[in-house]
C-alpha cells in the first residue's frame, strides 16, 4: 500500500471535505428554498452562501492550526 505524508493526508481529507460541503449546501439551498428569478434575491442568496463559505474556511484554517501546533 502507498504511504501517503501526513500534511499531504490532511490536505487530501480537507479539500473532500469542503467540495462535499459546497455540494450539500447548494442542494439544500435549491431543494428547500426554490430560487426565485428575481435578481435581488439570487444576489442576496450568492451573497450569504459566499459569507457561509468564508466563515467555514476561517473555521478549518483554526482547525488547522490547532492541528498543525500539536503535532
């Protein structure tokens, strides 16, 4: 079996993780809240997924650096 780095791993298993993230968020965005073509709305709706997406990145950069000071 291939021996994979350990920073090389966590990388791997972040990047899954946020492409799962971004796809579950937009299929709940579209299945529960049927986007209207008003463009004020679907500004408003790119808008907080953007805020979502950024808050989630500033909480996996914590986790990272929690990660990398332990080890």
């Amino acid at each position: 079996m291939i021996e994979i780095d350990k920073k090389l791993k966590f990388f791997l298993y972040t990047f899954i993780f946020i492409l799962s993230y971004i796809i579950i968020e937009l299929l709940i965005d579209f299945t529960l809240f049927k986007p209207n073509m008003d463009s004020f709305v679907f500004i408003a709706f790119l808008i907080f997924l953007i805020l979502r997406f950024i808050i989630f990145i500033l909480v996996l950069f914590a986790l990272y650096t929690t990660y990398k000071s332990n080890y």
